[in-house]
C-alpha cells in the first residue's frame, strides 16, 4: 500500500444488522490499519449488532441526528466534521444528503457515495433523483458502484457515464467459541444427521428479499426432498409484518433471530439462499461463499456477477417462485457437484477485504491527486 496516509471518515446511519453496515465495519478495519479512519452513525445506538466488531483502530463516533432532514442537523454535523477535517468523507445509503451543501463550498474534503442497491431504487423518489443526478453529473460527489450490473444500472438510470466500479468485498467469517454450541443447536433441528442444511441471512423486507417466495419454494422441495431444512437468521421477524411467513412455513423451517456469530452458522451449512427482486452485490452472499455454502440465488444485480451457473452457484431463471425451485431440485439432484474448497478459494481471489479496500484507497488517492 502507499505510504501516504489518509484522513478517512465513512458515514452512516447505524451499524445494525445489514450488508452495507457489515461492508461498511469491514472496510473501515482493514483502512485504519495504515490511515486513520472515523465511522459516524448518525442514528446509532449501543445495541448496533457490528459495532463490537470494530478495530480499536477505528475512531468510532455516534453523532445523533432526529428523525427526519433538517438543515439544522446539517449544519451540526459539517461543524463537527470540519474539526476533523479529513481528506476523505464517504458516505452510505441515504445520509449522502447531508453532505451536498458542503460540496457546494471551498472545503478540500471530497466526498464519495456508495450506491449499496440498483440504482434505480437508489434514488426511486423524484427529487432525491434530480438532486442526486446534478450533484453526480458536477462531479460533486463520486458515486461508487459494487458491481458491473451497480455500474450499469447507474449509467441507464442517471445517462451518466461517470461512477467509478469497486467489487464489494468482505472479511471471511471466523468460528467462535460457540462454534460447538451452534452445532447442537442444528443437529437437534436436523430428523437425521445427513440432513442438508439451507440458511437464509437478510432482516426482514419482504418487498426486496421476497421471503414468501423462498419459504413456498422449499416447501415444495420438502415434498420432495425429506432430507433438509431451513434455517432464516435476522432481525425484525417477529414484528406484525412478517407473521405471515410463519403462518405459512412448513416443517423443516426454523426461525433463529438474530445472530452476531453468523460464521458459525454458514461454516455448518450447505446451501445460502437468496430470492430477492432487487440487489446491489449481498455482502451475505460474499460472506456464504468464503464458507464454502453454495449459493442458490436470483439473477439480480451483482449477483449475475458473482454467480457462474453450476459452477460457483446456482442462478434462477428469474424471480418467481417456481423458476426458484428448479433450481433448488437441481442442487439437491446433485449436492457434490460444486466442491466447498473451490468455492472458498473464488472468494479469496476476487472478493476479500483485502482486494477491496486496496481498490478504494486507489479511487481515494487518484481524485486526490486531481484537486
């Protein structure tokens, strides 16, 4: 890595249990361990599920804000920042927009965006999208897009032709010393010890991640396959809105809640699933396949990247139901075919922590040089 050490602070809302949040504690980590990096949280708390995972090289900040977008809490926030004064502001999900104005201004800091989704979601509200589009287009914030399909659905969404293209990458999961525990726990879930193991990671937002889609799916492959069973890990699953997946899971289907220790969970199982209709690159997914867990997946954002059909994974047809399940019998016809060692040395190669942040102090760097 270069010698020249930055400033460098990521913004977000929190650090509850979520890709860009994981994406987000992972990054900072591996920075600070040659810059000094700050990660604000402008609604966090001390229940934030990754917060605990931070280096002790991370400056870590909550600067709360209230509900709502008020130029009052602007303002708050730019002072405080300015008494850093970095080099580096990167922002994530929707907190871009209180950094605007200060693009605006002669402050030398540049400020980075990560678009965490297609774009076309990203920006879905008509004024956040004109608001946006001008500030990309100006090269006032550089817009950073996690995969070729994040880069494509930006370049078709705002007919801008400038984001800059850093694959998502993640830290490999470790086991912890409540591997064991884990292990007992989805044994006794098991009918028999050969029993196949699928896992689910996402909170619940059934409009993206379409969990009905996934929970009909496999009890059509219980009837078909008594071998196997479900495990769903995450938050939000017992609020009013998801009831409805319980109601309509049938045996083999557990929900666990919501786990920190998730490596220990994917280490002990066989297959990830993901069913969403919109993505930007999963960082669960990422961190599946550093496990060795085959993916079955829908073809949507980086997911097509990451995913060669049969050989790192499985990929739908498209995001329905049954499309859902071929591909779940089509594993399960032949579960030895894509090899767990394999899988694991594709993620070291294309998506560590390592590559990835190697990537970002380039981009950093080279808009640096620029101003």
């Amino acid at each position: 890595m270069t010698q020249k050490k930055l400033k460098i602070v990521q913004v977000i809302y929190a650090l509850i249990q979520g890709g860009a949040e994981k994406f987000v504690v992972d990054l900072s980590n591996k920075l600070a361990e040659t810059h000094e990096v700050y990660i604000i949280t402008l609604r966090g708390s001390s229940s934030d599920l990754f917060k605990n995972q931070l280096s002790s090289k991370v400056n870590y900040i909550n600067f709360p804000i209230g509900n709502g977008f008020r130029i009052t809490d602007v303002y708050r926030l730019n002072k405080f920042i300015d008494k850093i004064d970095p080099d580096i502001i990167h922002t994530h999900l929707q907190v871009v927009f209180y950094f605007l104005l200060r693009t605006l201004s002669k402050k030398k800091n540049i400020v980075f965006h990560t678009i965490h989704n297609d774009a076309s979601f990203d920006g879905i509200i008509k004024h956040q999208f004109l608001i946006r589009n001008f500030f990309y287009k100006k090269n006032l914030v550089i817009p950073i897009t996690i995969s070729h399909e994040s880069k494509s659905s930006y370049e078709r969404y705002y007919k801008i032709n400038n984001p800059e293209l850093i694959y998502n990458g993640c830290l490999k999961p470790n086991k912890t010393e409540k591997f064991e525990e884990v292990q007992k726990e989805i044994d006794s879930l098991k009918l028999n010890p050969q029993d196949l193991v699928f896992i689910h990671l996402s909170r619940f937002n059934e409009n993206q991640k379409q969990h009905s889609v996934l929970i009909n799916a496999f009890n059509r492959i219980r009837s078909d396959f008594q071998n196997v069973i479900l495990l769903v890990i995450g938050r939000e699953y017992e609020s009013e809105q998801a009831d409805f997946l319980k109601k309509i899971a049938g045996d083999g289907i557990y929900f666990l809640g919501e786990r920190s220790n998730i490596g220990d969970y994917l280490y002990q199982s066989d297959v990830f699933c993901l069913s969403s209709r919109f993505e930007g690159l999963p960082i669960s997914l990422l961190e599946a396949i550093a496990c060795g867990c085959i993916p079955i997946c829908t073809p949507v954002g980086g997911i097509k990247d990451i995913i060669q059909p049969d050989k790192t994974g499985y990929l739908s047809s498209d995001t329905s139901e049954d499309s859902y399940y071929q591909e779940m019998h089509k594993y399960l016809r032949r579960p030895d075919k894509i090899k767990k060692n394999e899988l694991m040395e594709y993620f070291t190669e294309n998506y560590s922590i390592n590559k990835c942040s190697k990537h970002h102090e380039k981009v950093y760097l080279k808009y640096l040089d620029k101003n």
